[in-house]
C-alpha cells in the first residue's frame, strides 16, 4: 500500500522547479526506544541538515526562490509503515525541513518514487539503491564514511570514471537523470560565489591519470557544473582520501556504489 | 511527425558521435605508454603545491588585490598558456630521471617517486595546471585540489614523504604532524644544474637531526658546542624532521649500488653544516652511522657561510632550518627550502627575534 502524507510544518516547494530527493527514513532517524515517542538522530541527520542549510541560503539571496530541495521522507518497508505516525512526530520534532511522508512496502517503494518525481534517492540498504537505480531512479548509498558529516556545506562528491565512461547502447534512464541533477546542482552553484557557498562540488577519478581527470572536469563543465575539489587518484586506495573529503554523498551515473 | 523523427535521429547521430569519441579516449586511456604510478606504501611520496611547482607571482598578485573569483577567472582565461617553471621544477625533473633509471634496473619494482600536486587551488585552475603539466611532460599523475581545505589529511592520505610548498603556515602544520616539508624560494639568479644526478643537500643540526645543538648555539655561541660535541661525541643526536626523507633516499640509492651502479648512481646526498670537523662532526657522523644512513659528502664550514660552497655543489633543493642561511643560498641561485623546525625560528641570526606582546598575558614573555 502506498500512501502520502503532505508535512503541514513546512511550506510546500514548487513542483515544477524544486529539486526532490528522498531519504530514507531507516537512514535519517535511529532506533529509539519502544517508549520512547522520537527517533534519536540516523546516519542521514548531518545530511538532511546540510541539505536544510542550502535552502535556507538559497532563499536568503532570493526570498522568491524556486530552486530548492524538496525533501521527501520515505519509509520502504511494511515494518517501517506501522511506525509512520511516530516517523512524523519525529520528523516535526526536529523541525526538519521535509515535505513530506511517503509510506509504501518493499515491493511498490519504487512506484513511490516514480510518482513522486524523485530526482535523487538515497538509502542506506545497496538493494533498495540498486531497485531504483534499475527502474531509472538516480540512487547514492548512503554510509557510515558520508552522510553523517558534520560539515557546514553540503558536500556531493562526484565518481568521475563514471561520468565519462562511454554508453555501449542508448544511454540508460538513470544515467539520464544523473546528468539532469547534476545540471540543477550547478544551476544552485551559481547562486553563489566561490567564498559563500553552502554548496561543496567534488570531483574524485580513480582509473587512468590526470588527462581522465581533465576529462571529467570539462564533461561536467559543459553540463553546468563547477567543480569546486578535484581529487585525481591514478589507482591510490580510496579510502583514506574519501575519509578526509567526506562527502555526504557519492554520485556517479547510474548507482554508485564504491566497494572497498 | 516526421519532423519529430528527424530530430530525434539527429540527436541519436550526434550523440552515437559523441559516445564513439568517449569510447576512443577511454580505450587509448587504457592503452596509454605512460608508465602506472606506483602505490603509495611502495613508493617515495613527494607533494608539490602548484606554486612550488609552477611559478605564478602574477596570478598570486591577482589573487590578493582582486580576490578569489577574478584569480579563478583569470585562469580559465589563460587556461592554455602553460605557466612558467617554479622553484621545485628542477628538482621535479631529477626525480623523474631517478625514476627512468630504476624502471631500467627494476622493470617490475614499486620503490620508485610518486610526484603528487597537492594544492589548495580551485579545481577550475586545476584546468590550467594540468594544461601545464602536460606541456612540459611532467610525470605527475595523482593530484589533490582542495578548493581551500587544508591539504594535511591529504598528505597522510598519500602517505607523503617529503612537502613542498610556498607557504610557511602549511609547512610548518605539516612538521608538526610528523610529515618532512620544507617551504621553497625562488632562487634570485638561475644557475645550470646536472641533468643526471639528483643533488639534495641538508643542514645537519635541526633538519636531519633535533635542535638540541642549536639550542647550545644560541644560548651560549658556537665555541660551547664544539666542546659539548666533543664531550658527547658517541651519543647519538635525535632525530630531525627530514632524517626520514634522507633514509627514503638512502634506500633508492641502494638499490643502484646492488647493481653495481655506485658510480654512476643518479643520486647524490649532502650534508652542509655549519660545525667543525675537528670537534663537532664526529658527532654527526657517528649519529648517522648509528641510524644505518650513508651520506655523500659532509662538508663542514666551521662557521663559514654556506652560499660559495653550495654554488659548487648546485643542489636541486637545499634545506636548511635557518633563513639566513637560506637567503644566503638564494642570492647565489641556489634552490632553497626553509624547514621551520626548532628554537632557530626564534632567532634571526643570533639574536632572539622579539615577539609582540600577546595581549592576554600578564607577564612579559621571558628571553633566554
């Protein structure tokens, strides 16, 4: 059963020019306590705040601002449903800026989507990601090295293998609506200059040397987007440079999921 | 209708266009003659920032009068003009003949330089960087551009062996978590140096070993030391911030001396220090005996100054923890690096250099 649950707290976004991305609500709150009424903080709170913090600059530049991220809750489980009333009363208690609740089951969370226009779905469960990301949905997953960075910016890391990997066929829906976020992320940079923005674009290249590294950059630069951090690996491990960067999430074209 | 089809067929047609030219790149990627990078733990990491590297005292200029976005502009305008040779270009190009030597002696070996460019730039001047490096071929295939973060988790990210920069401030946070760096100078005249042999040369007290001389030195002048030396003549001095880099060194070195190339070993070690044979230098190098470390050539000048006699060696960098050494050294066109290690950043020769009145203290802050 699918249902959605409109977030009275918070001024609706325009459907038309918002940028929605939904989380997880098993990644954004913790276990609480059955007694407890609220959710303690998930590995997704730093992220949903970061997210938060772009709007509210978006909308200080320009209080009209249409371009901003619309914040969808989404529980993915039938588990997950029978909590939804505490799901919302934890989500007001927090103030935390989403839009609203969508509650479905494991087998329609992606029809979810769908209908909701979802322009980025993060989870932390890789099959859950990798659903969605079939059915043409752009996916991160979420992890314990990203999301719960406690930056002030939002920090979105690029995986630029990906984003100049070459399409052996017609190019995928996911990969499409890759470039389309990506696009919307560069359209909010430019709100901003290099000095105040809430915004962080990170480009990271693990195959090949600096001329893949180039590559990547001008590919995103002709999609709008100014890469802020570019971290050029030629095969060096990943992981102690992602722990320094720590990005609350990792995008490549399609579903990015980076083992090791 | 069919209007629709043909555009749509002209999208297809350009972007099958497009994704056969992607392909091309990514295959001749693959097939590329340009040599891996070694691994990080194999390797002898050295980190240059894009001003050691490259010089950019007009953009710099830009930068501080006109702010971050006009200095970015300013790059991407110019984004194939390759910027001119820095101060640690040299010694750049004698790491990468170093390295086409061992890959001769040990095709398969891992122990090689790995160069890296780590810089506080905006990635959108790492356009113009990597134009650069392209330009004059340089073997530089990891970078780190952290738009303005600090590099120091990078440099342990990379396991860095050696740091250069133009800036004090990174150097000195970066002796302080325990990774060898130096601050470059441009030198003021340009001098020929060997296109076959490395040529790295150290101070001795407080840059391949502590400042516990130095301290000597300061409080009770030059003649102390010599005695004092003399007295714990068997007692190994502690380390300092670039012994590391000095074994790093040794051990390539080694590597060509198994194969019977000591002779002709593109690597060549100094010691350039301001003690005296007589008394004070068999401390040192006893010291490095004790450390299992080998030396080339250990010069000591007993007080005299170090310009004329580095002008016969022509290092491809010159550490010293002293800047009037280090001024001394730049005015003859010696390439220096500043180590800020020690009670000699305190001093400027041999007078304590007064610190402003930090204004929460009561106290006036004590001299030695």
């Amino acid at each position: 059963m699918v249902s959605t649950v409109l977030n009275t707290d918070v001024k609706q976004k325009d459907a038309d020019h918002a940028v929605v991305i939904a989380v997880t609500s098993r990644a954004v709150f913790g276990s609480g306590a059955d007694d407890d009424e609220v959710y303690g903080e998930g590995l997704a709170f730093p992220l949903l705040q970061a997210l938060q913090r772009v709007n509210e600059h978006l909308l200080m530049n320009n209080p009209a601002e249409l371009l901003l991220f619309d914040i969808v809750l989404l529980t993915t489980d039938s588990q997950q449903q029978q909590q939804s009333p505490r799901i919302i009363s934890s989500t007001r208690h927090y103030g935390l800026e989403v839009g609203r609740f969508c509650f479905s089951s494991e087998e329609d969370f992606v029809e979810n989507l769908l209908k909701n226009n979802v322009q980025l779905f993060l989870s932390t469960d890789r099959n859950e990601a990798s659903q969605a990301t079939q059915r043409g949905v752009l996916s991160a997953l979420l992890d314990h090295q990203t999301a719960s960075c406690p930056s002030e910016q939002l920090k979105v890391l690029f995986f630029g293998d990906a984003v100049i990997q070459p399409d052996t066929g017609p190019t995928p829906p996911s990969r499409q609506a890759a470039r389309s976020f990506s696009a919307q992320l560069g359209e909010m940079q430019r709100r901003f200059t290099m000095s105040d923005s809430p915004l962080s674009i990170g480009l990271v290249t693990w195959r090949g040397g600096r001329d893949s590294c180039a590559d990547a950059l001008h590919t995103l630069r002709s999609r709008g987007v100014r890469v802020d951090e570019a971290y050029c690996l030629a095969e060096a491990p990943w992981g102690p440079i992602l722990s320094v960067f720590r990005p609350h999430f990792l995008l490549s074209d399609g579903f990015g999921g980076l083992e090791g | 209708m069919s209007e629709i089809k043909d555009s749509s067929a002209k999208a297809e047609e350009s972007r099958t266009e497009k994704d056969w030219k992607e392909a091309k790149a990514a295959f001749d990627n693959l097939k590329s003659t340009k040599p891996r990078p070694p691994k990080p733990q194999n390797a002898v990491t050295i980190a240059v920032s894009s001003r050691t590297l490259f010089s950019m005292v007009w953009e710099r200029k830009v930068f501080k009068e006109e702010g971050v976005e006009k200095y970015v502009a300013h790059h991407m305008d110019h984004e194939d003009e390759p910027l001119k040779p820095g101060a640690a270009f040299p010694f750049v190009k004698a790491l990468m003949n170093v390295n086409s030597r061992l890959r001769e002696l040990y095709p398969d070996s891992e122990e090689l330089f790995d160069i890296v460019l780590m810089t506080n730039n905006h990635a959108q001047v790492g356009v113009r960087l990597i134009n650069s490096i392209n330009h004059y071929d340089l073997a530089i295939e990891r970078f780190c551009m952290t738009g303005g973060q600090s590099p120091i988790g990078y440099l342990k990210a990379y396991m860095t062996n050696l740091y250069l920069s133009t800036d004090s401030k990174k150097v000195k946070e970066a002796i302080e978590e325990g990774i060898a760096a130096a601050t470059m100078f441009l030198p003021e005249k340009e001098i020929a140096l060997s296109d076959t042999q490395l040529k790295v040369a150290f101070d001795g007290d407080a840059v391949l070993f502590s400042d516990e001389s130095e301290i000597i030195v300061k409080q009770h002048g030059l003649d102390a030391l010599f005695e004092h030396e003399k007295q714990f003549e068997n007692k190994p001095l502690a380390q300092g911030p670039l012994k590391c880099f000095l074994e790093a060194l040794g051990k390539l070195q080694r590597k060509f001396y198994a194969k019977n190339e000591r002779l002709n070993c593109p690597i060549r070690t100094y010691l350039v220090t301001a003690r005296s044979a007589a008394s004070s230098g068999a401390r040192v190098l006893k010291t490095l005996r004790s450390w299992g470390l080998e030396i080339d050539e250990a010069l000591f000048l007993a007080g005299a100054p170090k310009g004329p006699l580095l002008l016969k060696i022509r290092p491809h960098i010159f550490f010293d923890d002293q800047m009037f050494h280090i001024e001394g050294a730049k005015e003859m066109g010696t390439i220096s690096a500043h180590v800020p290690y020690g009670i000699g950043q305190k001093y400027n020769k041999s007078k304590l250099i007064e610190q402003p009145e930090q204004p929460a203290k009561k106290e006036s802050p004590k001299k030695i």
